[in-house]
C-alpha cells in the first residue's frame, strides 16, 4: 500500500504569531548591548567635601570664591562603570550663553580667555579602570587684576567620543552690581511676536523676568505679568529673544512696553510703536475709489470736448424753445411770412 500522505502543517494562528514575536522582542531587550563594550557611559562630577562651599549630598557644579590673587583648590571625579578602561582628557573653558540664552559649560574648542584659563589640572589626561573611579585636583589662580563679580566657566572632559561638561561658578571679591537693560524691542506683525535684546550691563551672571504690556486705542491689548525667563545671562552678554503674540489686532495703533527684572535690584524698561493695518482691504476700497473716480473723470472730460451734444431729454427749461426761435427771427402763429402780424 502506498505510504499515506503527511498531513501539511496549520498555518500559525495570527494571535500565536504575534504572541511570538513578541517574546523574541523581549528576549532581545533583556540581553544587555553596551556601546562602550559593557558598561554604562563615564561621567563626570565635582568630588563631595570640596571646593569652597562643600555639600555633605554631593555638588551639582563647583563653587569657588575669592579675591584677586588667590589660589583655589578643588577635585573633580571621573568615574568609568563600564568593563573596559577609560582615557578621559580634562580642559578649562569659559561658559557661555546659547543664542535662546541658556548657559552653555562644553563650548567649542578655543583658547579660553577668563577663568578657563585660570585652572590647572594635576593631570590633563586620565586613565579610568573599568568600575573606578578617579579624583585629579585643581586649582584655580585668580589674577591680581581680575574684575569682581562673577567668572563662570567649566570643566571638560572628553573621551570615546563623547563631551560633557561640569559648570565651575567662580565668583572674584569686590563690589558687585546687578544691571539690565532691554533693548531693540520690535513688533514683527507678520511672524505675530515681538523681539528684543537682553543685556547684562553688571558682574553678576542674572535670571531675569519679563512683564509685557501692550495697549491700543481702545484699551489694553496685552498684559503678561512678570515670568522668569529660561535665561541664565553672563556679565556683558547680550541675547535676542522673542516673545510669541498670535492674536494681535487687525487694525489698532499699539504702544508696546517691555519691562525686566533680576535679582539685586536690576531693572530694565523699553518700548516700541506699531500701526496694524489690513493692506489687503485697503487695497480693494482704494481700488474701488480709483474705480469711481476714473468713471467719473471720463464723462466729465467727454462733456468739455463735445459741447453740442444732446442733453439728456427733459433737461430744457420751458420756453427754451421759444426763445431760440426769436432770436432766429421767426415769430410764432400763423401769418404770410412778411414778419407782420394780421
């Protein structure tokens, strides 16, 4: 007897399939992938108990302070949980603002100026174990010459590719002074915003809060009450900002009115005018205008270059006829012609 044919195999319910795929997805996301060959990325931190200001919870930047002159020591910790050996190279720079006004600490590569130039490293380049860490010191030389206030600047480290940054917040004795200006305020009535500049005329670093006011013809059209801006403003900086407003008038004349504010007593004002005009509606009644007045141009002139052209029926005066026949000498009646009467 022939072999009996095997029965073919079901076809996989789609609810078993996707059952399926979806434990090989969780197998797969439960096996661990490293970039760094094992371990979580390298990091960076102020080392606990430092600096001139230490925290028992650890430190979220470094915190130095003193006056002209002076040397200031710290230690800044590298710490490597991957399973492979990490060369971390450490540099000093200058902080800097973003164009929104937000600090920046890994600021691209360049001889630093303040006090990025001002820190040295026990080591420049350090060699991490895998799960170690390592502690380099520091030390921060304030110039005789420096300028009171605040110096903020950083601390980079880079390494496999990436580059992180720790703020160093140095602030240099004397007398300080908290100012602010706002500047080249506009209304963009296209964009729907308004603009303006920030600047910090002090030597502190300043976080401002910005009041906006607008009022129009009829009233008051905008009043935003005083907001902190996500600005962290370095001394003789300047930042453009923007402040959105959607629903300005069609048609008004506005007066706009900026006013900002920091800690330590800085206070900034400025305004601006704008006139919101609907072009496009201006446009069509002055073409309409044009229009009537075009029309109305052109019969007048056509009446000045043809002047015995018919008048419009019923304009004549009773007796105008009468008159033109006298003046023709023709008399009305009847008669023989002789011009006397019978």
């Amino acid at each position: 007897m022939p072999p009996k044919p095997k029965p073919k195999p079901k076809p996989m319910p789609s609810a078993a399939r996707a059952a399926l795929c979806a434990a090989a997805l969780l197998a797969a996301a439960a096996t661990p992938a490293h970039a760094d060959g094992g371990g979580s990325a390298w990091s960076v931190a102020p080392a606990s108990g430092g600096g001139t200001r230490p925290a028992k919870d650890g430190r979220p930047y470094f915190y130095a302070e003193g006056t002209p002159g002076t040397v200031l020591q710290d230690t800044v910790t590298v710490t490597n949980p991957g399973t492979k050996s990490r060369t971390v190279t450490l540099r000093g720079a200058d902080a800097a603002n973003t164009g929104s006004g937000a600090l920046s600490v890994t600021p691209a590569k360049g001889r630093p100026k303040d006090t990025g130039a001002w820190i040295t490293f026990a080591k420049r380049q350090v060699k991490v174990p895998p799960r170690t860490r390592a502690e380099v010191p520091f030390t921060v030389t304030v110039p005789t010459g420096a300028v009171p206030g605040d110096h903020p600047g950083a601390i980079v480290a880079s390494g496999g590719g990436r580059t992180v940054g720790v703020r160093l917040h140095l602030r240099v004795g004397g007398p300080t002074l908290a100012a602010l200006t706002v500047e080249r305020v506009k209304v963009d009535k296209d964009a729907g915003r308004i603009t303006y500049d920030l600047v910090n005329r002090g030597n502190t670093v300043l976080t401002p809060r910005l009041a906006v006011r607008a009022d129009g013809v009829f009233g008051t059209l905008l009043d935003r009450a005083p907001r902190t801006l996500p600005v962290e403003l370095l001394p003789g900086r300047r930042v453009s900002l923007t402040e959105p407003w959607p629903d300005a008038p069609a048609l008004d004349s506005v007066d706009v009115r900026l006013t900002a504010t920091a800690a330590g007593g800085a206070h900034g004002e400025a305004s601006a005018s704008a006139r919101f005009v609907p072009w496009g509606a201006v446009a069509g009644g002055a073409a309409l205008l044009l229009a009537l007045a075009g029309g109305a141009f052109h019969l007048v002139r056509r009446r000045r270059r043809d002047p015995e052209a018919p008048e419009p029926e019923g304009a004549r005066e009773p007796g105008d006829g009468t008159r033109e026949l006298a003046r023709a000498g023709t008399r009305t009646g009847t008669g023989t012609g002789t011009g006397e009467e019978l």
